[in-house]
C-alpha cells in the first residue's frame, strides 16, 4: 500500500535550513511504499520566499536541489472540488485557517494525503487523515 506524505511549507524549512534533523531523517528513511511530496501551494510560498528575501547562492542552490528531488503535486479540478468543500465546513463550524493553509490541506485531503506539519491549525480540519510532526526536535 501507497502512503503519501506531504510536507508543508514550515516542514520544507525545517528541512532545508537544517533546524530538524529529526524530519530531514524521516523524509530520508521512507519506505520504498512512501512518497515524499509537497503541494504546488508550498513550492509558491517557498518561491514568494525567495523573491522577497533573496538567500545566499548556497542555500538558495540546496533549496533548488531540494524542489528538484521532491514530488510535487499539481492542482486540478479534484483539489478545487475539496477546497470548496472544505471552506464551506469550516465556514459553517466557526473555524479558520489562512487561505494558503487551506489550500494546502484541500490538497491533502484530495489526494488522500497525510500532511507533514507542526502547526497545530490544521488538527480542526476533520477530512484530513490526522497530520504528523517529523519535526520532533524543535
């Protein structure tokens, strides 16, 4: 069986700026039935990043490398469908979420996902399977 795993962006950081070896040992120790990915959602904030605080050369080759390596998932229809889905529940219950957050989470949720985070905002979101700190030594 297939387990998805997708990283948000503040996982993405963790792993590349070196602040978690614990989740950059995770991600390097998935099983051969595991994939490792991100939303497109993520790779836009990641390169938002970068254009409004231009890195070194060298981190901003190790993160280039990292986008290089790493899956990432498209939007489609089915994504769209889920986010409008979403954002109507969470609507209706009271709750929030940033707009990029819960694109990220609709992501996950259509794609059957497990989202790779520390940020507690997304455990309200009752459609996504239930996310997973890698980021246990922060």
């Amino acid at each position: 069986m297939v387990r998805t795993w997708m990283l948000d962006t503040n996982t993405v950081s963790y792993i590349v700026r070196g602040t978690s070896p614990a989740a950059r040992d995770r991600l390097d120790s998935l099983k051969i039935n595991d994939v490792g990915c991100i939303s497109v959602v993520t790779e836009a904030e990641i390169r938002y990043g970068l254009a409004r605080k231009p890195p070194s050369l060298a981190f901003r080759t190790i993160l280039n490398d990292f986008l290089g390596k790493i899956q990432i998932l498209p939007w489609s229809s089915d994504e769209a469908q889920a986010y409008g889905t979403l954002r109507f529940k969470l609507e209706r219950a009271g709750k929030t979420l940033s707009a990029l957050d819960m694109l990220i989470a609709a992501h996950a949720i259509s794609t059957n996902a497990t989202l790779v985070t520390r940020d507690k905002t997304f455990a309200q979101v009752e459609d996504l399977r239930p996310p997973v700190n890698w980021a246990v030594d922060l």
